[in-house]
C-alpha cells in the first residue's frame, strides 16, 4: 500500500552533461549538441534538446546520430568535469536535505517526510530548486509525491526545468494515461512485450491481474503492476560514497603459469567492472596486487579516463601486471581494485565505446543478473 504520509523528491538534472559543457563555452547554447563516442562507431551519450529535436537519442549510433543531425557539434566528454559539477550539487543538497540518495551522477531522491510539520515540502522543495539553479547554473527539474517512482516519472513530465508535484492519493490517476514505458523498471523490451499483450497504458497495467503478470514476467510482473497502480515502498538510501572495490584471489598452489595469471586477471576485472555498472560507477584508477611466495607484495597502479567497460580495464590491468611480474617467481595471490570511484549511468561508459562492444557487455549483464556475477565472460585473447 502507499504510505501517504511519505514526502519523496526527486531531483533530475536536465541534459546534464550538455549543461556542464554549456557553462564551459556558452557559444554552445542553443546548438544541436551531441557528446559521446567521436568516432562513427561510437554511441551518442547525451545530446541537447536542440539534436533530440532532430530524433537524435541517447544510447543511439553516433552514425545514425549524424545522419539525422549532420549539423551537430560532437564532443567527447569529460567526466571529471561532470562529476565536479555534480559535487556541486551534492554540496548544497547534503548542506539541506535531512535524508538523501544519490542515484546516479545526475539524479537524487531526498526523503522530506515529516518536514511538512515545520515547512511545507512543496515550498522547500521549490527553494532548494531555485537554489540549485542561482548556485550551479544548471538546469534541473524535480518532482514530489509520496514516492520514489512517482516523483521520478512526475520530473520527467515536466523536462526541461519544470516542478511538478502529485499530491498523495492522486498517484494512480496522474499515471493512469501515460505509456507504461514511462515507468523506471519498464525497458524497452519488456515494453514491447506488454504491447504485444495490448497494454500501451499504465491503466491498462493497472487493471490487469497479478497473476497473469507475475506468470509472464515473473517476480518482475509484480513489480511492474504495484508501480502501474502508484505503490512504491522502496526506501532513499542514505548517501555514502564508496571509494573503491577490490577483489582477490589466493591460490592452493603457488603458480608461474602466466597464462593461468592473466586469464585470472581478466576474472576479476570483468567480474568488478560489472559490479561497477550494476552499481552505476565508473573508476578513473585501476591497481593490481601481487603476493610471491616469500609473501612479499607488491602493487602498482595507473589512472585512466572514467569508465565501466570491460576492454579498457582489462587492458590497463594486463599492461600493468605485465610490468609488475617478475617470471619465474610463483605467485600465491593475486588481486584487482578500482578505485577514484564516481556516481555514473552505463551512458557514462560511451564516450569510447562501440555500439557492439556496449551491446555486448548489456547482452552478458543481463545473465550475469539471472545467474550469477560469474555465469558469463569474454574470453581471452
């Protein structure tokens, strides 16, 4: 059931990385825009308004991108500008909200429950709004209900730099005419499957028996189907940035087989870059650490751009054990870390990346998610 007495907004900042770019070369505003891959194989990661009008979308080939926009201006990205400016934000939000969780590098859930004793959520809400904005120079638009999926849907509803608030027991009617792709949890395959069944419309969703869902679509169905009705009791989690995420392997047998090694080394990594995406982070640091027999360790690291993706991290861990490795030395661990961790979507991972290579790492995510981290992996060169 929905708790009516919960206060959840939802904080979305518009185009985020075209904003950023924006307020570093204002000659750009109001100009298709389109970052991501600079190659014709790479993938639009965010583009402007100005190319969206074009059919231009996030996650489509930078090929495609072009050929409906040929006019655009295409930049790469800079994550560690991004994540400066969402530290920005972060700031003023922790300075105060009294409960928040940071979603991604551009999205916040903020728990006001009970403020509205002492303040009303909406009048706050719109102050911290405006605040943002006066502070930062970004664009953002925000969305209040009585929970997380209704607030999120509600600022998508009123993008660019909108407000929009859904007073508690209106839940059910403010989705009931929207498409159901409109719901967080929905992708677009699993909203092509409920289209196939007939349901274009959260009312339609709504009105559907659970059974018949959860039977089509599993535990999934049921989810779907409490969402469709304006139930979400998902709580905001508490902010805390991680720093960094290891793993590590002591063998039985200490070990010379360098292609034993490096086959480990591509284990750990892939398994930490998915844990890394399923987590909505990239890493701008990758270390490898080594322990002989003797028990001597050592470690070395090196800074990347940001990322998520398996290739370059896999890459840079290889290259950095190949100088670490002494041969003929039997090694009796061996470990991975990721550190210089940042908030990020998988569209954060673009910048470089193939439309193959991305599709592929989503294709292999996905079993992971249903089997197990360690179901699936690409094999070695």
């Amino acid at each position: 059931m929905t708790h009516f007495n919960r206060a959840v907004l939802h904080l979305d900042l518009d185009a985020f990385y075209v904003a950023v770019e924006c307020l570093r070369n204002d000659a750009l505003r109001g100009k298709p825009l389109i970052i991501g891959g600079s190659s014709n194989r790479g993938v639009v990661a965010s583009c402007s308004y100005e190319a969206r009008a074009f059919g231009v979308r996030s996650a489509m080939p930078m090929r495609q991108a072009l050929l409906l926009c040929p006019e655009a201006t295409v930049l790469k990205g800079d994550m560690e500008a991004y994540s400066k400016h969402s530290a920005l934000v972060r700031d003023v939000i922790e300075e105060q909200a009294p409960l928040f969780e940071q979603a991604s590098i551009d999205e916040f859930y903020l728990d006001l429950t009970g403020m509205d004793r002492h303040i009303g959520c909406w009048h706050w809400s719109t102050e911290l709004r405006e605040r943002i904005i006066r502070e930062t120079g970004l664009p953002l638009s925000v969305g209040l209900s009585v929970n997380k999926t209704v607030s999120k849907v509600g600022a998508g509803e009123v993008k660019p730099n909108g407000a929009k608030l859904v007073p508690a027991g209106t839940e059910k009617g403010f989705l009931a005419p929207l498409p159901v792709g409109k719901i967080p949890s929905i992708g677009r395959e699993t909203e092509r499957r409920l289209n196939l069944l007939g349901v274009r419309t959260c009312q339609t969703l709504s009105e559907l028996p659970p059974r018949l869902l959860e039977r089509e679509f599993g535990k999934h169905g049921l989810i779907m189907w409490k969402k469709a009705n304006g139930e979400d009791d998902s709580p905001v989690v508490p902010y805390r940035e991680q720093d960094s995420m290891s793993s590590e392997r002591t063998f039985h047998a200490d070990t010379i087989d360098l292609r034993f090694l490096q086959d480990e080394i591509r284990r750990q990594t892939a398994q930490l870059a998915y844990e890394l995406r399923s987590k909505g982070k990239l890493t701008a640091c990758v270390t490898i650490k080594l322990r002989y027999s003797d028990f001597n360790t050592f470690t070395r690291q090196a800074k990347i751009p940001y990322t998520a993706q398996d290739s370059p991290l896999t890459e840079q861990a290889l290259l950095l054990f190949e100088k670490l490795y002494e041969r003929r030395q039997g090694v009796r661990l061996l470990g991975v870390r990721f550190s210089e961790l940042v908030p990020g979507t998988s569209q954060l991972n673009l910048f470089d990346d193939t439309e193959k290579e991305s599709r592929l790492l989503a294709a292999m995510d996905k079993i992971r998610d249903r089997f197990g981290k360690g179901a699936v992996r690409k094999g070695g060169k």
